[in-house]
C-alpha cells in the first residue's frame, strides 16, 4: 500500500470511532469514495439495552434544567436527576443525573422524534438506558420510555435479557468516479 492509502486508512479508522461521521478516502486513481458511519439502532428496547452501559428503572424527581444550544436556541440538553428503583444493567444506583437531547416546544415543554427516546419529565417513571459519556454534568440518555409497573418492569427486563444488535443492514458506500480538483 502507497503512504497516502495509509494515512487515509487511519483518518478513516479514526473517523469511524466518532458515530455519524462521513469521511472521504481519495484513491491513487483519483477516484473518490465517501462513506458514511451507521449509528447503533435504537428501534427495539433490545437494541438499546445492548449497545447502553446501563439500564435503570426510575423515577425523575425534579424538573429539567434546560441547556440551549448555541446555535438554536429551541434545541438543547435537558438535564434531570433520576431517582434509581431498579438496575437492569450496569452499576448504577441511588440517584443519577441524566442528560438528554431535545427540542422545546412553544408551551415550554420538550418533544423528541423517537418512540424510545421519550423526553423524561418530573414525577414520571421511565426504563432509561445510559451511555458512559457526559453532557452538561449528566450521563447521556441512549433511550427512554415510560414505564409503569409491572408491565414497563418486565418489558425492559426481558430487553436486558435479550440484548443484541441486528445485522447491520445499510449499505453506506457512495462512489464518484470523478477526479477531484
């Protein structure tokens, strides 16, 4: 292999650990390959469970301290403590200071687009699956979704149990075979 097929391959190995990148790989014949990362899915409690270091039951005790962002303000981290009933997965306990992306509504509350990654609001019990990395202060929320005993309990319990990731099943290769300027 040619230095440049190297450092190329190490960009491009590098670029792969950082979820929901593209990057672009020039060939020595000039053609151009862009790639894309496809992202953990998150459609099925089981996916979830598998790919999150943790997974609780809980209940939210205070409300959310809403962080915007920079560059639009109607978008942010929501961040909220969790009061730990049950741990599923991982170590957690006692109480946990979760983070969670979302949009904030004209009425002031917040609204997310997955069905598993419902906003965690005061008082409320959810089945919460966390990542290991930190946003504003609090770990960051993978998925969540209410839980109501005992059905939310045994919902997510079975989903610990059966934990795995599908096949990944997106083809996430474009080739341009046109020589870049």
């Amino acid at each position: 292999m040619t230095k440049r097929t190297w450092i190329a391959a190490g960009a491009a190995a590098i670029t792969l650990g950082l979820s929901g990148t593209a990057y672009y790989v020039l060939a020595a014949d000039g053609t151009v390959t862009t790639s894309t990362v496809c992202l953990p899915p998150t459609s099925k409690p089981e996916y979830l469970a598998a790919y999150a270091n943790t997974v609780v039951i809980g209940t939210i005790t205070d409300p959310a301290r809403y962080v915007p962002d920079a560059s639009d303000p109607n978008t942010g981290v929501a961040v909220s403590t969790l009061n730990i009933e049950k741990t599923l997965k991982g170590t957690a306990s006692g109480t946990l200071t979760v983070a969670q992306s979302v949009a904030r509504t004209s009425t002031g509350t917040y609204t997310t687009r997955e069905p598993l990654y419902q906003p965690l609001t005061k008082d409320g019990r959810y089945a919460v699956a966390v990542l290991d990395s930190t946003q504003e202060g609090g770990r960051w929320v993978w998925g969540a979704e209410a839980a109501a005993a005992p059905a939310g309990d045994d919902r997510w319990t079975a989903a610990v149990a059966n934990a795995h990731l599908p096949e990944t099943t997106c083809d996430d290769t474009i080739t341009e075979t046109t020589t870049p300027q």
